[in-house]
C-alpha cells in the first residue's frame, strides 16, 4: 500500500527520486568556492558563453544576462548546458523547475541552480511533469522544515516520493498527454504577449500621433490612418505645455471634461456589514480590466446608496487609485460595488469627451507621468487629492477620434482577454489531468 495514497495502484511503485537520479550536480562540481571565483569571471555583456539562471527561464523570451569568457565555459565543462536539461533553483524561488531552451550560443549553470538527470530506464518527460505538480509542492514542504523554503539540499530533493507507472510506455504516454496541454498553454501565452506589446506601442501611437481624420476616405489617403509622427510632418503638429501634439487636439486641465468623485470624502474606511454590497479598494483590483471579490467584505445597502448617490456609478465611469498604488484606472463595470477610500470615480462630464475614451486617457503614458513627476512624495503614502486630479494636463483630440482610438483600444483589450480565458481554461483542464494521470487513478489508453 501506498504512502502517498491509501490504496494500492496496479503497475505502479512508490518510489523516491534519489532511485530515478543519474546525476544531480550544481555549480560546485566544478570546484571549490576559491577556484570558481579565480577562474571564473562574470559579465554583463554577451561573451563566450552564458550563464543560465532561473532569472531568465522565468521569461516567455529566454534572453540571458550573465556570461563568461572561454576560460570560464571550460572550467564549468562539468556543468555545459545543450537544452533540454531539467533544473531547479535550490535557493530564492525553490521548487520552480525548468526546461533550457534551445540557445544558439553555448551555456553553462549559474550559482544557485541544481542540473538533474534521470536514468534512461525512466521517462523524463514523465519526471518533469511530476516536478511541476503540487505533489512535488507538497512532498518539498515536508522534507524541509523551514516553511518559507529558502533553500533545499540535495538529500531533500532525492528523498522526496511519487507514484511512478512501473511501464515506460505509459510514462510517455502520460507525459505526451500533459506535454500537448503544455504547448496550447505556451502558445496561447504567446499570442497573450505578442497582443500585449501590440497594445503598448498602439497607446504610444495614438496619444502621440492619433487618427488622420482630415478629408474622406476619397479624398485623403491616409485616412484612419495613424499621422505620420513629427520628426516627418512637423507640419501636422504644434508644441505644447505637454510637447508636441497634432494640430486640431486641445490642451486642457483633466477637471475641464470630468467630473472626479470620491466616494468617500470622509476618507474613512466604510463601515462593514456580514452581507450587502461588495466593499472594492486596490486589494481587489484584478489584473488591467477586473475586479476580484475573493473573501468580500461587504457594506450595507444604505451605504451603497449613498455612493450612488454621489457618484451616480456608471458602467463607464473610471475607477482610479488614489492612495497607495496610483493609478490602476479600470471601468465601473456592470456589478454593482461601493468602494474604500483608496479610490476616485472619473465620470464624463462634457460632450468633449468620450466616455469609452475616458478609460484610455486615465492608463495613458502621459498622465500618469505627470502625476508621477508632480505629486509629493515626502508625505508618507503616496495620495492623490481630488483637486490634484482635476489639474492634470490631458490632450483633447475631436470627439470622432477618441471614439475612433477608444474602438481600437478596446477592441484589442478584448482579443487579449478572450486569449486570457482560453489560457485559464487549458490551466484548469492541465490541473485535473495531472491531478487524474500523475495519481494512476485514470489510466491512459
């Protein structure tokens, strides 16, 4: 019978890792701490070789900071790295495991790291689906007694146990299975990525340069088009208190076009009730666009109500932090919320300005810059009063392309969100296959 589950599994052997390990080596197999430090050196430049930390595995795009020189690389033979290798961090973020990319230049291990290899008898593909799942959390806690697993030895690593199919067909079969999820994962996070920094260089664009609207679409080539940026057409710009913006855009203080609330001008914290009314401050900002109600507090219905009566919520009235982390501007939304005292609400306040737009001036670079550089940091907790808010300097395109760069924008986001879920989906559907095959308690075909 099982240590690890209370019944027995036919063609399965609890086993430990120490009796799978062909080899678990480190930094250190190359020498003495002494004769690592004289003959290896470090560089923030590219070099010979680099140096693979945990650091750069944790990024989508593997890009490696540290390098060393010829003498080094080959004073770390013990530890050359191809891709494909499986390490660990065995200090700082303990328990994350990898896979080394595939570089075009060679690599060697940086300090902290453990390189582990298992015997050929056994799948690996299986083995490091094992250390990516909570079964392996788990059985590290145990075997270290620190909780805050700082750090974790050698003999912790090997001594920790799993369930392990006694056929290597059906370890690579199991593998195979969570490898497939593990590629729509790493593809959808990269669509996530390549659509993100889409966004970031569209909100430069377009609250620098905007939308070519002169003429028709009959008469103007470039119409819809982005304008051509300034250091090409300084003709179609003028400079301001904010740079250059496009001839046709205002400058004007933000309070000019909005309305900026808060909700609560007593700046106490709302009384709490057992039901009502989900209470919202920063702690439950989720993300670019959500809120997350996880253990709410709630206010009473009176309460509410007099915020709504203050603020007259709407679906596209903006909600910016104004104490502590500053800024996080998000939608209202459509469930209903009361919120703390760490918050504002930017409503529209004239036909001026685009109520769909008026989420993207709030996120926009400029803004928040000049809140940045303007705001007085020597008082503690950074907080924003409302009077503040109302004097930051916004450009002001026509109406037309603030609904034109507010369509784009959301449009976009909303792409971006729809691959978020797919993502969280393929997470959820990876959590129950490993929780299924990891266990032996769905067999695979």
């Amino acid at each position: 019978m099982s240590k690890l589950y209370p019944i027995s599994i036919k063609g399965w052997d609890e086993v430990t890792l120490g009796n799978l390990i062909e080899v678990l080596t480190d930094y250190t197999a190359n020498g003495s701490f002494e004769a690592l430090k004289t003959n290896v050196t470090y560089y923030s430049e590219d070099n010979y070789a680099a140096l693979v930390r945990t650091t750069d595995l944790e990024k989508s795009d593997f890009s490696p900071q540290r390098f060393t020189d010829k003498k080094g690389y080959e004073f770390q033979r013990k530890t050359a790295l191809f891709g494909g290798e499986i390490v660990l961090a065995n200090v700082g973020s303990v328990g994350k495991v990898y896979r080394v990319p595939v570089y075009c230049g060679r690599m060697t291990l940086a300090p902290n790291t453990y390189l582990v290899k298992f015997k050929s008898e056994y799948d690996e593909g299986f083995l490091f689906q094992f250390l990516l799942s909570e079964f392996y959390i788990a059985e590290l806690y145990k075997n270290i007694s620190s909780t805050t697993l700082a750090a974790i030895n050698k003999d912790n690593f090997r001594s920790i146990r799993l369930l392990l199919p006694n056929s290597i067909q059906e370890q690579q079969k199991i593998a195979k299975i969570l490898t497939t999820v593990d590629n729509l994962i790493e593809k959808t996070q990269a669509l996530i990525d390549k659509y993100t920094a889409i966004k970031q260089g569209m909100m430069a664009d377009l609250f620098t340069r905007g939308i070519d609207l002169t003429g028709t679409p009959e008469t103007n080539p470039s119409y819809g088009q982005l304008r051509s940026p300034v250091e090409q057409a300084p003709e179609l710009y003028k400079e301001t208190e904010l740079g250059w913006v496009p001839k046709g855009w205002e400058v004007v203080d933000f309070g000019e076009v909005v309305d900026v609330i808060d909700p609560n001008p007593s700046h106490r914290y709302p009384d709490a009730s057992n039901d009502g009314i989900p209470l919202c401050s920063t702690e439950n900002f989720y993300g670019e666009n959500d809120y997350l109600f996880k253990n709410p507090k709630f206010v009473p219905l009176e309460t509410f109500i007099e915020q709504h009566q203050r603020c007259r919520f709407a679906e596209t009235d903006v909600v910016f932090a104004r104490k502590g982390r500053i800024g996080l501007a998000r939608r209202y939304g459509h469930e209903s919320k009361a919120f703390s005292h760490t918050v504002v609400v930017i409503k529209s306040a004239s036909k001026r300005i685009d109520e769909h737009w008026l989420v993207w001036i709030s996120r926009s670079y400029r803004f928040l810059h000049f809140i940045e550089n303007t705001m007085n940091t020597n008082l503690g907790v950074p907080t924003l009063g409302v009077d503040f808010i109302k004097k930051v300097p916004i450009p002001l395109p026509k109406i037309d392309e603030q609904r034109i760069v507010a369509n784009r924008l959301d449009s976009i986001t909303a792409l971006i969100n729809m691959q978020e879920r797919e993502n969280s989906k393929y997470r959820s559907i990876k959590n129950g296959l490993m929780q299924d095959l990891l266990t032996g308690k769905v067999k695979v075909n």
